[in-house]
C-alpha cells in the first residue's frame, strides 16, 4: 500500500473524525455556490445597473475571502485537536515531512469531495434562499441550472483548497512527541481573568452604546467606526476576561459549585476557556454583523413601503388645473373602458405665504367618504389636521391657535384630529366653504380608490401614466420601488444569513472537535453511577452555553445597532428590527435543539460502548 492510498483510506474510514471539518468546508462551498448562482441568474443579473453589479461582485469576493478564513479557521480547530493522534504515527515511525504531506493529501481530499457535494446542496439551498426572499422582499427568481456557477466554484475552490493545504502545514504543533501524546489530557489551557479588564470591558461596551444611542440621528454614521471599535474590544474582554472571572467566582462559591452536576460544568468551561472564549467571540461578531444586515436592510425596505401605504388613494393626479384636468378625463375614460368601478372625488389645497395648507369642509369630507373615514364638522371655525405617520414622528407641524386667511378672515383653531387621507405634511387646516381664499394660490388633485381591481390591474393602470410626475399609482409605485431595491436587499440579506449561518457553524464545529475529549470524561463519571438524566441534563447545560451565551451578546449588540439606525430616520426602534431579532433568536433556538439531541445521543452512545 502506497502512502497515499494509506491517507485517503485512512480519511474515508475515520468518518466521524472527519465529519465536523469536512461539514464546514461543506457549508463554505455551498454558500459560495448559492451566491454565484444567483449572481449570474438572468432574472438578476439583466437588470442591473453598473453599481449594482460591481455591488454583486464585491459581496462574491467578500463570501470568497471569508470562505477562505472560514476554512482556515476550521482547518486550524481540526490540526489541534489531532496532537495525540499525529504522536501515535510519529511513534510508528512517520517523519515531520511525511505529516505534512498526509494534511496536504487529506485536506485536497476532503476539498475535492466538499466542492462537489457542496455544489449540489447548493443548488437545493438556493430554493430555500429564495423562499426567505420572496417573502421578506418579494423577488420571484425562476428554477435555473447555474452550470457558469459550477465551473467558477469547482474553479475557485480547487485553488483554494491548494492554497490552504500548502498554509496549513505551517501551523502542524511544533511540540515533543511526549507532549503530543499527552495532548487529550492537557486540556486547551486556561486564561487568567482579570478584574479590571473585566471592568475595562463593561466600560467600553457601555461608551459604545451610549454613544451610539445619544448621539443626533445624523451623527450616527459619523461614530459609526468608532463605536465599533469600542464594543469589538469590549466584547473580546468580556468573553476572554471578565466571563473567567467570573466562571472563578462561582466556582469558589460553595453552594453554587457542590450543587448536583454544577462542579462539572464549572470545571469543565475553565478547562477549555481559551477556546470557548475565542469562540464566543469570532461567532459575537458574526451574529450581530448578521443582525445588523438583515434587520437594517428589512427595516429600510419596510419604511420605503410603508411611506408608499401611506398615499391615501390608489391612483392621485395634482397639479395646476388646467394642466391635470384633461389627463384626469382620459384616465376616468380609461377605467370606464376597462369596467373598473371607483369611488372618485376632487378638491383643491390651498397654500398661504406661511406655507399652511387650507382645504374646504366639503372637499376633504367628500375625501373622507372615498376613504370610509370619519368626516370633520368644522362649525364656523377652524380645525388642524395631525398626520399620523410612523415614519413621520420627527416632522410634525406646529400646533396652531388662530389662522389668518388671505388677510381677510381671522379663524379660531377649535381642535385637533387625527387623519389618514390627505397627503400634506405642512400644517393643514380645514376651514368652513364659506371662506373666501381671494386670490390665493392652490393645487387641484383628482383621486380615484377602486373597489374591484387585481393586483395585475393596478399596476398596469399604473404604467399608463409612466413619466407623468404629476401621477400617483401606489401599487405600480410600491412594486417599482420593490424592483429597484430588489437585488441590493437580496445580496444584503444573502450576506447577512451567510454570516448568520457560519456562525452556527463555528458553534457545531466547536461542539463536535472537542467530543472525544467529552466522551472519556463521561465514560469516567458514568462508571462512578452517573443517570442516564443526569447525563442528559449536564450535556444540554454545557451545548446550552456553547449555543446561547454568545446570541445573547449578539442580540443586544444587534438591538443597539439597530436602534441607532433608526435614530438617523428620527425614530425609535421599530417592529420591523424586533421581527429580524426575534427570528434569529428563534432559529437559534431550533438550532440548540437539534443540536443537542444529535450531540447527547452520540456521546450516549459511545459512553456506553
């Protein structure tokens, strides 16, 4: 038997050593492969502007480079947890030279059976990418096979796994043979925490966000970077410093420490707390960048459509009369000749040298009839008109006492009402028809609601009136905007789930690396008459903390992230983010479910074998 067949044999039949890394080489390929595919989908890729398609291809070769780093880091993880095997082969005789040549074939091997296999579970995780987008962004992209993807995977991949394969043999551990075979019951080695870099890490978090919360809602880019910088650094403390510390406190605390299987636990975290917490960290990180992605993006695309489902009507032309009415004629031809029934009203909006607005009482009570409103009863004075804008909190008008019209007729302000139906942001005020507006200048609008029309209809009735800016079509508005936004949201969100994703993916590999260790350590108390429940029970706690404490941290940075964008709009945070969060939080959760089930009926298995 050659030395080559000996490594990719020994690769094949050492399945579940393998299994984590070649998963995550996997989970890289497959995530480029999607992207590619998309990239160079037709329904995609024929409609898009310059800067769109360079946005396209600087998200490729963000995914390529963080595959790269993804692989590497997984690679690495994979290297140090086989220091006791590699001592048993140079025991047997294999020199340095012949190891690094054994990870140079194994990980070309695994890389070959990766690119392939991760091609085509691309192709299926592409559907489910698609469902996601469909219902959060409305794109509707048809089946494909992506056979220019392919090539530029399998192509991209196999240099990557080269260029890999030949940096990996470079961190193979320079240690004694004694050392190597000892390495199972070395443990990853503790780090010392320290008090006040743990106190140096709530404060620096705590300035982050401080600043990222108090700042004007301009200023909010501004201290972007430095704000990240601070609660990057923070976060590192906390997990590398302040959670040791921490873990050192309770385990000195009696009663926490002797409480049923909390000993395990405890000791278990501190013997490889370097790793976990370099762990917690790199998947912190990714977490929230993938909040912050997905919840900006989402949240961005709801606020441009609820700014379109806030036009009152369905179709609206305003304007200088003469110029609007004839349009408005043809248009009302148009519905009549397509058989579509409406609710149709005119008025007209007048606009003093304050710039306050000024509509009859009859014209915007015959706009309340169209939109099944209440009408307003103005009783000789006058009554102010508050908008109610979700998106509009930052801008309200000055509340009024009196008006003075065309500097004839003073007018008492009597009240206040709340309205939906007339899309005026200045001060609007609604006076009796007994008002004489003199010489007053005014803009005079046709609206239509229709009662009876599709979608399809809508949108193109819509189109009829394309370039006449003085034309309002909220369906065909609200899917132009849709369409134009489309493929940036896409790659956004795509980015952001990616992210998301691997950061699952470190979890996995983190909790799968270290399994043999966990299997002899529970052989050990298992033999001393450990319950199958108490088993159960210390395997979820320890999945649980590998799985949740860095989301949470996520999550609170996704939340203040995200809050902070919203200050730019004036706003508070809104449905929108909670939504993105709270799916995350949700998959994660669906995620440690799984996981755990998996995890404790492997290491069950083997602890009874």
């Amino acid at each position: 038997m050659s030395f080559s067949q000996f490594v990719i044999r020994n690769t094949i039949r050492n399945k579940r050593l393998y299994m984590a890394y070649f998963l995550s080489t996997l989970f890289a390929v497959m995530v480029f492969f999607t992207f590619t595919g998309f990239a160079f989908h037709p329904a995609l890729s024929d409609g898009l502007n310059a800067s769109a398609r360079q946005g396209m291809l600087g998200a490729a070769i963000i995914i390529y480079a963080f595959s790269f780093f993804f692989v590497l880091y997984s690679m690495d993880v994979f290297i140090q947890s086989r220091k006791k095997e590699f001592g048993l082969l140079m025991i047997q005789g294999m020199s340095p030279k012949q190891l690094k040549r054994m990870i140079f074939i194994e990980n070309l091997v695994i890389g070959f059976f990766a690119t392939f296999i991760g091609g085509f579970a691309g192709i299926g995780f592409s559907q489910i990418i698609l469902l996601i987008s469909n219902h959060l962004i409305h794109v509707q992209l048809a089946f494909y096979f992506p056979l220019q993807a392919m090539l530029i995977t399998i192509a991209a991949f196999t240099l990557l796994f080269f260029m890999i394969a030949f940096f990996i043999q470079f961190r193979l551990p320079k240690l004694k043979l004694q050392t190597l075979l000892k390495a199972g019951d070395l443990g990853k080695g503790m780090i010392k925490g320290s008090l006040l870099k743990g106190i140096l890490a709530i404060v620096l978090i705590g300035v982050g966000y401080a600043v990222a919360l108090l700042v004007p809602g301009m200023m909010v880019p501004v201290v972007m970077i430095p704000v990240i910088f601070l609660v990057v650094v923070g976060t590192r403390f906390l997990f590398n410093q302040l959670s040791v510390w921490s873990i050192e406190k309770l385990k000195k605390n009696q009663k926490i420490f002797w409480k049923k299987t909390n000993m395990v636990i405890f000791s278990d975290l501190s013997f490889r707390m370097k790793d976990n917490a370099r762990s917690f960290f790199l998947v912190s990180v990714i977490s929230t960048v993938a909040f912050a992605a997905i919840g900006t993006l989402y949240s961005f695309q709801q606020m441009i459509l609820e700014s379109a489902a806030n036009v009152p009507y369905e179709f609206q032309i305003s304007g200088e009369e003469i110029k609007i009415m004839p349009t408005s004629n043809e248009f009302t031809a148009l519905l009549e000749e397509k058989g579509i029934q409406v609710d149709q009203a005119e008025y007209r909006l007048y606009t003093d040298q304050n710039q306050i607005n000024y509509i009859t009482e009859s014209d915007y009570n015959q706009l309340a009839k169209v939109a099944d409103k209440p009408q307003i009863q103005t009783n000789g004075q006058a009554v102010q008109l508050e908008f109610k804008s979700e998106f509009n909190t930052g801008n309200q008008a000055t509340k009024l006492t009196q008006v003075e019209i065309a500097g004839q007729q003073i007018l008492p302000v009597s009240k206040s009402e709340k309205e939906e139906i007339l899309p005026a942001f200045n001060a609007t005020v609604v006076v009796p028809d007994t008002v004489n507006f003199a010489k007053m200048t005014y803009t005079k609008s046709v609206v239509w609601q229709p009662k009876d029309a599709s979608r399809e209809d809508l949108i193109a009735l819509g189109k009829t009136q394309e370039g006449n800016y003085l034309f309002t079509a909220k369906t065909s508005m609200t899917q132009s905007i849709i369409d134009g936004y489309k493929p940036i949201l896409f790659v956004g969100i795509f980015i952001g789930i990616v992210f998301f994703v691997s950061a699952g993916s470190f979890l996995y590999f983190r909790l799968y690396s270290d399994m043999d260790v966990d299997v002899e350590k529970f052989k050990m108390i298992y033999k001393m008459g450990l319950a199958k429940k108490e088993l159960k029970k210390m395997i979820n706690q320890q999945v649980g903390i590998l799985f949740f404490t860095p989301i949470i941290v996520s999550v609170i940075h996704g939340a203040v992230a995200l809050t902070a964008m919203f200050h730019i709009f004036g706003q508070s945070m809104q449905l929108a983010g909670w939504q993105v969060l709270g799916a995350f939080v949700l998959i994660q959760i669906v995620y440690y479910m799984i996981a755990r089930i998996f995890y404790f009926n492997k290491v069950y298995k083997l602890v009874q074998s």
